[in-house]
C-alpha cells in the first residue's frame, strides 16, 4: 500500500498502554456469562485456518451487509477456545463441524481486541478435521476501511452507491470472522451476492452466477491461493472495464465508472507491460489467471496490493492522454508498479508480522522505481528516487523516528508503520545495499529469496541469507535459473565488492535496519589521507532524560540513542584525479583511507546511493562551492543534489554555518538539470515560507528576490505550450508555478491573460498542460476567477484537472473561500473527504490562512479520527503537514495544549505528534539561530549585485 528538536513529552506506545492497563481483561470488555479465555493481543497458534468459504451480501439501499463463512480449521493443541478477530459485527449461530457431528459454540466477545472466542463445552482434540460455521452481520463502514460504501455522482448528478474492501492492516476483521495476522494464510473461496445492475469483482475469476429469488443473483469465484487475510477483496458496484492479455496470458482489466473509462488505457498498457517486466525480472510466474486495477471513487490511501483486485484512488489510475501531465503519467506508472511488485512481495511472500512491514513496502517502493525505468525510460523515473530518501531523512532526523523493523502489536501501532521509515528508508537501504553488492549480485539473491519462500512468511533474516553467497556449490543444485545462469558466468573473485564469503550482509544490514536514525560521515582531508568519522545525525540532541524515554519498549537488538551507534556503511567515493568511482565498507567510528596522489577535492556518496550524508570539513566544502561555481558538470546532476542536500542539513545543526549553504545554492543561475532545480526549491522555499509565517516583511521580500534572482533566466525562457522532453515539461511546470506563486510580473501578466481567456470560454479552449496549474494558481486570486475554478472542476471528469484545480483554490488569499473549502472537503459531497488530508496541509501553508488550518485540525479532531483512523497515515499528514513550518513559542504552546488534551483512543499516543513537537522546536532555534544571519547575508549579497550593476 502505497513527511523537525526538544522531546517535549515521552513517547508510551499504545501497546504499553494497553499492557499496563490491561492484564487480564474485566467482564464490561467482554461480551458473555464467563471471562475471556485470552489475555493477548496475538492469537493463539493452537488453531490455524486451512480454507475460508466466504459468502457476503452487501444490501446497497440499506448500506448493510450481512454474510456467513465456513472455516476449514487444523486444531494443533486441546483446546476449548477458538480465539478469532472480529470487529464490529453481530456474529451469532456458530457450530463446529467435527467427525462426531455438529455442535454449537458460545460467543464471547473482547471488544478491545477485536476478538471472538468460540466456547465449547467439551475440549476440541487435536488432529481431526473441524469446520466452523459462523452467521455474521454489520453496516458497511462510513470510513475508508474494512467494507465500506463508496459513491460518485454521474454528470447528469445522480449519486451512485458502491461497495469496495480496504483491509491491510486489521481491517478484513471488520468484514468477516477471521485469523487476521499475516501469518496466517489460507486459501479462499469468495461468493458475492448482488443486483442484477450491479457487478462483483473478488481476487479470483468469477467461475458462475446463480440465480437466487428476488431478482438476485450469486456470484461464485475461483478458489484463492494460499494468501493472508488483508489481501483478500471484494467490490460490487456498476463499473464497466477494457482488458488486455499479458505476453505471459494473464488476463488484465481496468475498472472505473462509466463514464471515466476512457481515461483508462495508460493504466492498461502500463499494467500489461509492469506484469511482464516482473514475471521475467522475478523469474516466477504470476500466479493468478487474472489481475484487476479498480479506480474507486472513495479511497484513503493511493493503492492496495490485494491479490488479482489492486484497487486505486481514482487518480492514481486515470490518465487523460490531453487533460493529463508528464508528472500524472509518472505518478500512475510508478503507483501501478508499486501494486503490482506486491504481487510477489508481499503477497506470495509475506512479512511474519508487522514489525517487518519493510520487506514488503521497502521493496514494492524501490521496484517501482526500477520497473518503471525499463518499461518507460522516457520519463525518467529514477531520478525521482534521491527525493524519497530525504524525505524519510527527514523523518529520521528526529529522536522520535524508529528503526525500519520495529517491534509493535495492536492496531494503532501496525497503522502507524505505514509511514516513511517503512516505505522510503526501506527502498533506500536496498537501493544502498544493490550498489554494494552489484544488481547482478542483488537480483539473484531476491530471485533466491522469492523461491525460498513463495506462499510463505519470513523475516529479516530470511533475506539477508538469501544475498549471501549466492554462488555457494552446495545450494545450486535446486537454484533458480537465473541464479544458475549467473554463477556459471561468474569467475571468483569478482572483484573489489563481491566474493562469495567476504561479507557477512546481515551483520552490514541490521545495523540499518534494527537502529533507529542514518550516520553523518565526516571527512578530513590532510594532504593524501583521509580519516573518517561517524555519528548519527540528528536534527537536535535529546534533553538527558529524554535518553531513557523509550527504555520500556526497546528491543535488544535496536540501541537507544544513549547507545553510540555505529553503522556499516557502504562508502563510495571520487576525487578530482580521476573518473574511477572507490568502494570502502566503514564499520567503526573511526577509519583512515589513502589516496594514491593529492586531490582539488573529494565526493562522498557517489549519485547518492547510500542512506547517509557528508560533511567534508570547512576546506573540503570551500573547494566542492569552487566547484560548483566554475566546472558544475564535473559532477553528475545526483552529486550535485546531494552536495546541496547535505550542506542544508549541516547547516540546521551548525557543522557548517547557514551562510556556506547559500553560497553553495548561489551556482544554480548555472543549472539546467531539473532534479537540482527541483532540489534548489526543496531547500530555498522552506525557509521562504517559514519566514512568511512569522510575517517578517523585509527579510520575506529579500528571501523572495535572492530566489527569483536564481531561477530568473531559467522562468524568462520557458515557453507556454507543451514542448520537449519530459523532463523538460515538468520543469516548465515547476518553474511557472513558482514564478507565479511569488508574483513575478512577467508570468502574472501571461498567466491572467490565457486564464481570462479561458474563462470566457466557459472552460472550452484547450490549455497546454504543462501551464495549467500556474493558469489556474493566477486565476484563483479573486472571487469571480475562484468560483468559475470550483464549478469547473464540479462539472469536469477529468481528474488531473480536479486535482490541479484543487491545489489552486488552496493557494488564494481568499480567506472566507478558503473556509468554505475545508467545510466542503469535509462534507465530500464536491471534493471528496479523502481529499481532506491534502487540502487542509495546502491551506495551512497559505500565509493567509495557516492559522485557519490549525484551527480546523483542532476544532474537527473527533471527526478526522473516526473517518481515517488513528494511526493512519492520513492523520500523520495533517498534524505533521499542518505544523511543519511553525517556529514561535506561542505556537508550540497551542500545539502542546491541544495534543495533552486528547485520550489514548483518540490519539495521544501517536509518533507524529512528537514529531510536530520536535520540528516545531527544531524551527525555533533554527529561527533563532539564522534569521539575523540570513538578513546579514541577504544584505551583503544584494550590496555586491548593485555595486556589479
């Protein structure tokens, strides 16, 4: 399934909580004459499901659903209990079908965990064939999980009711009694009961319909393989669909409303050719006779993995090949190879628990970046992957982040894994440990590792075996072919990085995946020598005693920060002698390497394709600026982004002082490469916008004038049409975006020249792509050019144009508009409620309004909990999104006191509001720390440009 440093308060997991609260549970949580027979939050493996037969009835005028399932069950242990989940259901008839006969079950019911126990009277031996036979009912949730309605309204205004499923994490629990861990996989045999309108879509092939009284009809699907109980799926709805057929004959289809299908064959071709490229890559054939892609009006997250029936936000995977962007395409590529890497990591090998969720969405998230760079090179999709690890840099920057396999146990906690460190980091360090050990090396150990375990569950360690020695005579008797194919090309020693036995790669790994945080590598240079040292980064040190917040929950394996921390890091390098790339594993604090003759410079991290950042001394950093400033393209357009990532992140903990970081942005008037444009903006416009919130007139308008004056020559010469490569076009679109966004004349006056022109054409001339978006930020500016934006985008069908037009809205000073669009976000009638998360973080970054935003948060707090969820990463958007760029006393205050407001159940708990206190913190010092340098600097730089003048 597809966000900075004073600890203020100390961080109690939810599972502490329900630990030290709850020990052994009292009669009010359960439901019955006796108490629960169980005290965990796990269940118990003394009974494993083999086989679900599953038939639901989703009553789309009543908005109920109602259902029975038969459980094939393999009693391992005695006992009277079967302890299963359910979750906000009347379950009621339970009988268990046994070599002796039928007989019936008592219900108890553990609200608190979700749980069901299912009494007999008599023990339940082990070894017999059992089957349990269990009555359930429900109402189809209001939220975005379990089965839940959905509805869209057709152009003539109809509303249209549908039902779909989201059940990763534990939320298949709330559709049907079942053993809702991952490790407990079965097969499934789904039936759907439905309107003869209507169509049912399940995870396999329907196999037959039947005819039942009532003018209904049952639809029967194939038998699943064997899978856990979040991948399960089911929808029924009006959709219509288009298919295609894989070179490998799987059948695949794309699902949407009516009248949206058009805008689903970039879906189709995409999918076809992503199924392909994985069924060769993984040599493993997908198991399924078909895959669907269903775009599902309501959805929280991006997409679902669930086997054969991968479900979408609709504009995740609808494309219109004339309304829609390069930076749509790349989107939809990169989200349908997400889903689809899924197919085999995640679904036929599965994380044991969630702990490791990782393993799962590390590598969906870093092979969609290589999948989509085969199969569509053209847009360049890669180069999108160095923003994916700052942005989990970011996260792990703070003292309240964790490492990637994290211990947890209840609901909250599995919700809360659903963020950067898991998804991001994750890519990232296989992205590190690919570079390591060669993509040869690393593709035929994840083959080994896909082969291993196919239908099974595994954990950390599982995979690190797999990379290790994959040439090893003893294992290739049985090996995969490509494995085989690649050993038999391969001559030992392979070179500096790879020898069968040289590296132990889950001693290198675990120290990136069991310790929280990524090291900063200092470098000093003294003639040939250079020594190393290493320490975690961290945006700000922890007060002492905060050093011993977490020591109730942390592992043996994963230090805390009182620890020191050292990491086995993958060091690349070159240097101004030579093209030639190095390679030093660093496995202590301290370490010394010689070069073979003195240097101009040296580069850490070659492309960035390590997890860590650089600091190279104040010489070393003098002579990359020099660099910079004469020869930029002696480094490549990644090292060139790392230097400037690297130098921001130094200067926010004072190893390098703010004003070396501008003198190194100061070279970007000589770029031309988007991903260090794109990057100058991920560094410059932060601090723009954090010196607007604190309404600090001069200073704003000097920040806003250095920026203008770096990209100026590149915004004067883009044209306003959709011209070019991609990369090319989404660069035009970032540039005229930003121009506008900060009144720059010229691109005002063009941009409210074609937006009127547009507008009296009530929306029918055909605007460039690439420009709309700054067309539309321009026209939303007053009322009259704002209300024709929110009728068009009421009435369009295209969903890019919604989203574009959604973003503009959100930019106007308008400030009674901008309240009247949270309130409408939030009833989801025009914009949907899913939307919510994205608007509310948009208009808190308004100068105009993010005060507004906050007040919203706060004031709509109980309603955001119960339609996304606590935990989800939803709620983690807009409390983080919404606070990011505060750096006043006065607001960590009001964050404080409304978030020691809130209860365990409604959130208290959660990490994201440590980290919105730890960023807010962290804005303050570095406020208080660089404004008065950032006026000095401003100042002498703008007396320099006048005298040059």
């Amino acid at each position: 399934m597809f966000v900075a440093a004073l600890r203020l308060v100390v961080f109690l997991h939810l599972g502490q909580a329900f630990g030290a609260q709850l020990p052994l549970l009292s009669l009010q949580d359960v439901t019955g004459a006796q108490p629960f027979p169980w005290d965990q939050m796990r269940l118990p493996q003394s009974v494993v499901p083999v086989h679900y037969d599953l038939t639901v009835h989703p009553n789309l005028t009543t908005l109920t659903f109602s259902g029975v399932v038969r459980i094939q069950l393999d009693v391992q242990e005695d006992t009277k209990a079967i302890i299963l989940h359910a979750k906000q259901l009347k379950t009621f008839n339970a009988r268990l079908k046994t070599p002796e006969g039928t007989k019936s079950l008592q219900i108890l019911e553990n609200s608190i965990y979700q749980q069901l126990a299912l009494m007999s009277d008599e023990v339940i031996p082990q070894g017999e064939d059992y089957e349990l036979h269990l009555e359930f009912s429900a109402n189809l949730s209001d939220s975005y999980h379990g089965f839940y309605k959905s509805s869209y309204r057709t152009s003539s205004g109809e509303r249209r009711i549908m039902a779909s499923t989201q059940f990763e994490a534990t939320f298949a629990r709330a559709a049907f009694p079942c053993f809702d861990e991952p490790a407990f996989k079965a097969n499934f045999t789904i039936a759907i009961v439905r309107e003869p309108q209507h169509v049912a879509l399940s995870n396999m092939p329907k196999i037959k319909s039947v005819a039942l009284p009532g003018d209904m009809f049952e639809d029967h699907f194939a038998t699943t393989v064997k899978m856990s109980t979040y991948l399960v799926a089911f929808i029924v709805s009006d959709f219509h669909s288009v298919s295609k057929t894989s070179q490998h004959g799987v059948k695949i289809s794309v699902y949407a409303v009516a009248e949206k299908i058009n805008q689903t064959d970039f879906a189709l071709d995409a999918a076809v050719k992503l199924l392909d490229f994985y069924d060769d890559y993984f040599d493993i054939p997908y198991p399924l006779p078909k895959q669907d892609l269903a775009a599902i009006p309501d959805f929280q997250s991006g997409a679902m993995e669930n086997w054969g029936l991968t479900t979408y936000r609709e504009a995740a995977l609808l494309f219109h090949p004339e309304k829609s962007s390069i930076s749509d395409k790349v989107q939809i590529a990169r989200i349908i190879a997400h889903e689809l890497a899924h197919q085999w990591f995640g679904n036929l090998v599965t994380m044991e628990w969630w702990n490791d969720l990782w393993l799962n969405e590390g590598f969906a998230k870093f092979m969609e970046l290589i999948a989509v760079d085969v199969t569509y090179p053209e847009l360049q999709a890669s180069d999108l992957f160095l923003g994916k690890c700052y942005n989990a840099m970011e996260v792990d920057s703070l003292t309240s982040s964790h490492p990637v396999s994290t211990q947890v146990e209840n609901p909250t906690e599995i919700q809360e894994m659903f963020d950067e460190v898991s998804y991001d980091k994750g890519a990232c360090v296989l992205n590190m440990l690919k570079d390591f050990l060669t993509p040869e090396v690393f593709e035929v150990g994840i083959v080994r590792y896909l082969k291993r375990y196919s239908y099974a569950n595994t954990v950390n360690s599982h995979l690190w075996e797999s990379l290790t020695n994959v040439c090893d005579p003893n294992d290739l008797a049985g090996a995969p072919s490509k494995q085989k194919e690649f050993c038999s090309k391969l001559t030992l020693p392979s070179g500096e990085l790879y020898d069968g036995d040289k590296f132990d790669i889950k001693s290198i790994m675990e120290t990136w995946t069991l310790q929280t945080g990524f090291p900063l590598v200092n470098i000093e240079l003294k003639s040939r020598k250079l020594l190393l040292t290493q320490q975690r980064y961290l945006k700000m040190e922890p007060p002492p005693a905060a050093a011993d917040s977490s020591s109730t929950d942390a592992t043996t394996d994963a230090p805390t920060h009182a620890e020191k921390s050292i990491w086995n890091i993958p060091l690349t390098y070159k240097t101004s002698d030579s093209a030639r790339t190095y390679h030093h594993l660093m496995k202590s604090s301290v370490d010394l390497l010689r070069l073979p003759n003195n240097v101009d410079w040296v580069k850490f991290n070659v492309d960035m394709n390590g997890y860590y950042i650089v600091h190279y001394g104040k010489d070393g950093w003098k002579n990359l600026i020099k660099l910079l400033h004469s020869n930029h393209t002696a480094l490549s357009s990644k090292d060139r982004v790392s230097l400037m990532h690297d130098v921001f992140r130094l200067a926010s903990i004072k190893k390098v002082s703010l004003e070396t970081a501008l003198e190194l942005a100061s070279y970007l008037p000589k770029e031309t490469d988007i991903m260090t444009v794109t990057q100058g903006f991920r560094e410059l416009i932060p601090i723009y916008k954090l010196i607007e919130k604190r309404e600090i007139g001069v200073l704003e308008d000097g920040m806003k004038a250095f920026m203008l004056d770096l990209f100026k020559n590149l915004i004067d010469t883009q044209t306003w049409d959709d011209s070019g490569s991609s990369s090319e076009r989404e660069m035009r679109s970032y540039l005229l975006l930003f121009a506008c966004v900060r009144n720059y004349t010229p691109c005002v006056t063009k941009a409210k020249h074609i937006f009127n022109l547009w507008k009296d054409s009530d929306g029918q001339i055909s605007l460039p792509v690439d420009i709309t978006l700054a067309v539309y930020v321009v026209g939303a500016q007053t009322e009259e050019g704002w209300d024709f934006l929110f009728d068009f985008y009421r009435r369009t069908l295209q969903m890019s144009v919604q989203n574009r037009i959604r973003i503009a809205l959100t930019v106007s000073p308008l400030y009674k508009k901008l309240k009247w669009l949270l309130g409408q976000s939030l009833l989801g009638e025009v914009v949907k409620t899913q939307e919510l998360p994205d608007v509310v973080v948009s208009i808190s970054r308004n100068p105009r309004s993010h005060k507004l935003a906050w007040d919203f948060l706060r004031t709509n707090w109980a309603t955001l909990i119960k339609k996304f969820g606590v935990g989800s990463s939803s709620i983690a958007r807009m409390v983080t999104g919404v606070t990011s760029l505060y750096s006043t006393k006065t607001m960590l205050i009001s964050v404080g006191k409304f978030f020691s407001s809130l209860e365990v159940e409604t959130g208290s708990e959660m990490r994201c509001i440590q980290q919105a206190y730890e960023t807010i913190s962290d804005n303050i010092q570095w406020a208080e720390t660089n404004l008065p340098l950032l006026q000095s600097w401003l100042r002498k730089r703008q007396r320099v440009t006048h005298e040059d003048l």
